[in-house]
C-alpha cells in the first residue's frame, strides 16, 4: 500500500502506508506474537482475527497435505474499513503461505476477481506446488447490494473440493459509520449462500475458517457477517493448538461459469438441492449451532446469534441462570437444519428470537416449524435485557433480581463535549465543499457527507446523499420538475475512481445543467487513508472528463505553480485541441466563489477539480519524514485580535479557536493541531504574525528552556 500526495509532498519513491507493523518498546511485534501463537490466550481485534482466520486455515490444509494457496479481494468500507492496511501490514507471515491480496477498484469486480480463483483449477492449469485456491472477497453491506449480480453468478457456478470461497461481509445494524442501516442476511440467502454470523473475535477465528471448508465441501460461497460490533470490537481468543483441517471431499463440485443451456439447469438445481443439503451437514457434524441450558422441564427457548448472544447470556446471569430456560446459540443462521429447530422446539411454550436489525432469523424459525409438532409462540426481541424478565414472569420461571452495583462504585461520566462531526484542521474539503448562489447541492459518500450537518449558508440547500457512484444521477429525474435550472454534486477522487465516473457519463448523456466538484486528494481518507485503487494523476483524470463529454472545466488549487508544473506546460493546450473544448484553467483556491458562479451560468456539464493534498495524510508524511514540513506558522495576537472569527469562518478551520481572556473572548490557533493549511490567513484582521520555527530547536521549548511553540 502507497500514500498519494499531490507533489511536492508524493515522496519520488512511494514508501508503504500505514502498513507498518506496531513494535513495542522492547523491539517486539506484540500483534504479530497473537497472530502466530498456537496456546494459550490472546487479545485481538475482530479485524486482526480476519486476518488470523487466513493463516490458519492455510497452515492447516498444509497439515492435511493440500498446498491450498488464497487469493484476497474488495474493496475498504467500515466496518471493514482496515481489514486491507491490516493484511498489508502482515505480509511477511501471509506471503510464505501463497496469499495474495489484490484490492479492487470496487466491490463487484473484487467479487468477480475472487470467482476466477474458483475457476482456476477446471479452466487453467494450476501452477505447481498448488493444489487449490481459497477465495475471500470482502465489502460492507452497500458494497454487497451492488455486486449481487457477481456474487450471485459466483455461486451458481460454485466453488472448486480443493479451494472455497469466502464472502466477508461488513454489516452495520445501526448505521454507526454508513449512510444507511444494514442486515444483510436476507440478501445473502437469496442467493444461496450459507451464513455464519461470529460474535466476537474467538468466533471470527473459528468460524471463518469453518466458511471456507464448508464452501469447499459443498461447492457453494460461504457468507461470513460481520457486524460493527465485531469489527471494530476486541475479544480474548482462547488457542488450543492448531485447528485440523477436513479431508477435501472426494466426491466435490465441479465449478463451472457455462451458465447457458443443460449446465444452468444443473447448477441451479444443485444450488438449491444437493449443494445446500451438504452445507446443512457440514454445520451440524461440527456443531456451529449449539443447543445451551439444556434441561427436560424448560419451558421457554431463545434463540440468537452473533453479538446478541453475549448479551443472552449475560442477561441470564444477571438474572441468576434460571432454570426453565434452553439456549440456542447458532454459529450458521442460514439455512436452518429443521430437525434441530424441532428438537429445540420440544416441550416449550415460547421461544424468543433475538436480532440486532430485522425478523429474518424469526421468520427462518418459523418456516422450520412449519410443518413440526411443536409450536411454541415466537417473540422478536432486541433488547433481551428489557424482554426476557417479563416473559418469565408470565410463564411462572423464577428468576434473581439483576444485581446491585457494589457498594463503593460508582459511574464516572466522561468530561467530553459533544461535538458535531467536522472536516479536520486543513482539510480541503473546507474550501472545496463552499458554496454560492442558490443551486442545490449533492452530497457525496465519505468525508463528503459531513456537509449533511453542517450549515447551509455555508455548503448550501443539500438534497442529500445517493449511493456511491450514483452522485448527480438524481438530479436527471429532478430537473424536469423543479424551478432551480442548476446542481453542484460533491465527489472525490476515490469515488470517481470506484463507480462514479459512469454518473458522469449519465449526467452528460442526460444533458442536465450540472457542475461536479471533484476533489483531487489522492487518498480514501474516511477508511483508513488507502490509496483509490485504478488512482492516475489529476492529468489523467482531466483526460477521462474531458473523454465523457464534459464541458469547462476549472482546476483550482492551493499551489498554482505546483499544479501546473504536474499537469506540464502544454496539457491544457493538448486537451483543447484533442477534444475540440476550452483550455483547462488552473485558478488559486482564493477564487473558488468566483469559478463556481462561472461554472454555474454555462449550461450542461461543468466540472470544478479542487487539487488539494488529504490534512491528514499529509500530517502523516511530514511527521515520517517522507514530506517537508514548513517552518511557517501563524499565530494571533490576542491583544489585538478582536474576536470577530472571521478567519474561522473563511477557513472552517477546528484549529482556529475562540478563547477567553482577561481582554475578552478571542480567537487562537491551536499549533498541536494545525495542519499548516494557512487558510485561516484569508481573514480579514490585522493580527495575524507569521512566525519562523527553527526545525532544529527542541521541540517545545524556546532557545533558552522557556515555553516554545510547537510543530
């Protein structure tokens, strides 16, 4: 993984991002110690347990003889957002292991990549020393809506008995970090895709390794949901030696993408049939759905699955483990094994489903005990603290009262403001995301969608967000109907890169009056500062607008000089005479008002490149030395400034700070967080000192040990 800075700051030789392994004081890489350790007890993240699940599956089928390489691919979202910095980062222990991660450009053609490896073995040849492949594809649930059709011909067409297929999916029930709440079950049953659903980090482990053997024993992709809880979470994980690998079946599927004619027919019904049945098998011969509390009175049953199982069973110790209760904690909640939800069923009066988002696993329950004798009455439930004491109240099981706090302790709120998100301290999307006049505004995915709470005197009358690579589209069915005649659209360059260069394509076949804002940061800031795969120079990108069929196009910048010296003397030129357009201009960011109200009279498509490097990315390579850091900083004179704000609201700057002193309420620039951006200089005050620091003094202290002014 390399970082992408617009020059000057792109070091000549791109050094790794964020890839680097975290070693402790005494030169140890504590994370790489829990990643290889076969005993014992570890702590990781669920991310770090995808990554485990990896190598030891693969060491494992080394054991039992198959020399099963992987193949790795999708693309970065939350809450799967590190899971790609993470297997750079452990390269040196997947690379002798014959795995290969190759992220994509977006999520369907990630998914598409990682069927070819299923194909490998029929179509191909294999290379020596292989004997199968282990395909993963991972990508949250947005990510998963758009590569159904991929994903959907990949399981018809199945997996190979020497390697499998695994769809790591990133659910996230509360939209925590997505424009939109997601339980992607349904979807994935759909399709015919087994599901497991891990709890923690120890259950990433198990059973995404289980996911690619029952892919491989059955021929069909294995989905492993993972939700934000589990992601972003961190477990213990109990190691009790090297986990034993299935033998490949003998009698396996036979992948094959000839979707046309007697083939089809024969792997649909396999699919639905032989396929699915083995899948079933494979989970109840390793026992991923587990019957708990087991006991021939019970009287009521739950059922559960993933995170909420945690809460199940510590609501049950609140509650002093009453008697009268069976668990069923499933590992697969897709298909169901009915026989096993029958024998569950026996003897109870009602059983409580307990989901994060939805009643599809309440639903399965009830198609299983569709034709049983058994039929208890089902409860959804979410909250099984709030649920669970009244229903047993109302069948008669005894229970404790949840126990007291003990005496002496005591809750210790966290002194932390609440704060609205916000770009950070120099982030060009300060600059680039401002509006003027009365056109609506799109929103974008990513850092983009902050303008959604913010101000609309200051990003304008937002129409919201669309899904990513749709940005613009909604107004070719708006535009017909509404007075306003013009759309900004927000986009970055990672979205442009992923899908969002065909909304481009559909804005200019439409004929629509539209300007695209399109930030030129070079980096995915909000997942994890990768770099957008398919990435080409600002030249490059003003090559393919202009190839689309856009009209003017603008570049403004931070440093004119430096964005001219990357697009070359004669590249404007070149453009215009290569499309028969306008010459590309290149305009300081000081006259981004004046461009937008310029591109906003033209009629059809408009585009504003804003080319300005990511704050923090660039934070990050000054202080690795791998960009120059300035030695220019700014601070105010408080005895002068008069606490107008005016340099925060030209900047929208969070390190331009209001303070109160003993003259007033002023205004500060906060030095441990400015990013040098310099933009707050464009207000309106006599106040402002330009300060040289000496990049060889200590750091924090002034030349004779007194306070200094930090970098």
């Amino acid at each position: 993984m390399t970082t992408m800075l617009p020059p000057p700051f792109r070091p000549d030789s791109p050094a790794e991002h964020a890839d680097r392994p975290r070693i402790s004081r005494q030169g140890r890489d504590i994370v790489a110690e829990r990643l290889t350790a076969d005993k014992g007890t570890v702590h990781l993240t669920g991310i770090q347990a995808l990554v485990r699940t990896v190598r030891d599956r693969a060491l494992a089928d080394r054991a039992r003889g198959l020399k099963s390489a992987s193949f790795i691919s999708g693309y970065e979202g939350s809450p799967l957002g590190g899971y790609d910095l993470e297997l750079a980062r452990r390269t040196d222990l997947l690379e002798p292991l014959d795995v290969i991660h190759r992220p994509a450009v977006n999520e369907e053609l990630g998914a598409t990549a990682v069927s070819g490896s299923q194909l490998a073995a029929g179509a191909g040849t294999l290379r020596e020393g292989v004997d199968g492949v282990v395909g993963y594809w991972y990508g949250k649930a947005p990510g998963l809506d758009r590569s159904i059709d991929a994903l959907r011909h990949a399981n018809l067409a199945g997996t190979s008995p020497t390697g499998g297929a695994v769809a790591i999916v990133g659910d996230d029930p509360f939209a925590k970090s997505s424009t939109v709440p997601s339980s992607s079950e349904r979807l994935l049953a759909d399709m015919g895709m087994p599901v497991l659903v891990p709890a923690d980090s120890a259950e990433v482990v198990k059973l995404g390794i289980h996911a690619a053997w029952m892919s491989r024993e059955s021929g069909l992709w294995t989905a492993l949901r993972v939700t934000a809880a589990v992601a972003d979470g961190s477990s213990t994980v109990t190691l009790d030696g090297p986990p034993v690998a299935p033998s490949p079946p003998a009698d396996g599927h036979s992948p094959s993408a000839r979707t046309l004619g007697a083939t089809l027919h024969e792997l649909e019904d396999s699919r639905v049939g032989a396929r699915l049945d083995r899948a079933r098998a494979y989970a109840r011969d390793r026992g991923l759905n587990r019957v708990l509390h087991d006991g021939d009175s019970d009287r009521l049953g739950i059922v559960c699955a993933g995170a909420p199982a945690l809460a199940v069973e510590e609501t049950l110790r609140d509650l002093g483990s009453p008697d009268g209760v069976r668990v069923l904690r499933l590992g697969m909640t897709w298909p169901l094994d009915p026989e096993q939800i029958d024998d569950f069923a026996a003897g109870l009066d009602e059983i409580i489903v307990v989901e994060d988002k939805g009643t599809f696993l309440l639903e399965s329950v009830q198609a299983a005990l569709y034709e049983s004798d058994h039929r208890p009455r089902l409860e959804p439930a979410r909250d099984i603290g709030a649920a669970l004491p009244p229903v047993l109240g109302r069948l008669g099981i005894s229970h404790d009262a949840p126990a007291p706090a003990p005496i002496g302790r005591k809750a210790l709120p966290l002194s932390v403001p609440a704060r609205t998100p916000h770009f950070c301290s120099g982030c060009p999307h300060n600059a680039s995301t401002r509006v003027t006049g009365d056109s609506l505004v799109g929103a974008g995915i990513g850092c983009h969608a902050m303008v959604l709470l913010m101000d609309e005197a200051r990003v304008g009358d937002v129409t919201g967000t669309t899904q990513m690579g749709g940005e613009g589209a909604h107004w070719i069915g708006m535009s017909p109907f509404v007075d306003e005649r013009h759309l900004v659209q927000n986009l970055g360059d990672g979205t442009f890169f992923h899908s969002g260069s065909l909304a481009v394509r559909a804005l200019v076949a439409s004929g629509v009056d539209v300007t695209l804002k399109l930030l030129h940061n070079g980096t995915v800031a909000m997942t994890g500062g990768q770099d957008p795969i398919g990435q080409m120079p600002l030249a490059g990108i003003l090559n393919l607008l202009r190839a689309e069929g856009v009209g003017r196009i603008v570049v403004t910048t931070d440093d004119v000089a430096r964005t001219r010296k990357e697009l070359g003397g004669g590249f404007a030129g070149a453009l215009r005479s290569r499309f028969g357009g306008r010459a590309v201009e290149v305009r300081d960011r000081a006259e981004l008002a004046d461009v937008q109200r310029e591109l906003a009279a033209e009629s059809g498509v408009t585009v504003l490149v804003h080319d300005q490097a990511c704050a923090t990315e660039l934070r990050r390579a000054r202080k690795r030395g791998k960009a120059p850091t300035p030695t220019k900083r700014i601070v105010i004179n408080e005895r002068i400034c008069e606490g107008c704000g005016d340099c925060g609201e030209k900047s929208g700057c969070l390190s331009v700070q209001p303070v109160d002193t003993e003259f007033g309420r002023k205004t500060r620039i906060d030095q441990t967080t400015c990013n040098l951006d310099y933009s707050c200089i464009q207000g309106d005050c006599p106040a402002f000192t330009e300060v040289t620091v000496d990049p060889d003094a200590r750091r924090g202290f002034g030349p004779r040990g007194g306070p200094g002014l930090l970098a």
